[in-house]
C-alpha cells in the first residue's frame, strides 16, 4: 500500500489549485497511490479560513477520498478550528503525526 502525505503551507492559491489540488485529486483517482493525506499547516490554515474558493476546494478534495488534516495550533491561531471541521477536515495538534508521517516509509511532500 502506498501513501502520499502532503504539507501543504503555501498561502499561495495558484499554486493550490494548480499543483496541490490537481495532483493529489488525480493521484488518488488514478491509482498512483492507494491513499493521500493534506496536512494543513501554517499560512495555509489561515487562507482556507478567509478564501471561500479553498473552502469548497478542501471540500471537493475530501468527497474525492482524500483525507485532510489541520494543526490545531495553526488553526487556533487564525480563528479557523471551527471552519475547518465543518469542511471535513480533522483539526488536532499536528506534531507527533507529522513526525511520524516523516520517519514511515510513506511519500512526503512539501507544498
């Protein structure tokens, strides 16, 4: 089985939409991995809860199977805990799973 994990820090919307959001839609309909994971942390915490546009687009990515998670911390920070869970997205400390995301022998990504 392999796994694609993603950080995703960018508050960069072209880069979203055209790199982070088409690859890991089409990397998981595709089969070029048997499951993706968005880690949402940093200043992408604080785009998805301003940005409507992200906000359906972490929508469409979780209805296309891919799982997303946010730091709480982050998302605390920019008032976005709340948005993010009515989106889907599992908000909670991000420490201890990143790290151990990092030392699998899963794929990682930094976006």
């Amino acid at each position: 089985m392999e796994k694609l994990n993603v950080l995703w820090t960018t508050a960069d919307k072209a880069t979203v939409i055209n790199m982070l959001s088409m690859y890991t839609v089409n990397a998981l309909k595709n089969g070029w991995f048997d499951e993706v994971n968005i880690v949402i942390w940093g200043g992408s915490a604080k785009l998805v809860a301003e940005d409507t546009e992200m906000q359906k687009l972490v929508k469409k990515m979780i209805e296309s199977g891919i799982t997303i998670e946010a730091c709480k911390a982050c998302a605390d920070k920019y008032n976005a805990s709340d948005i993010m869970i009515g989106l889907g997205v599992d908000v909670k400390y991000m420490g201890k799973p990143l790290t151990s995301y990092i030392k699998s022998d899963d794929y990682m990504i930094t976006i």
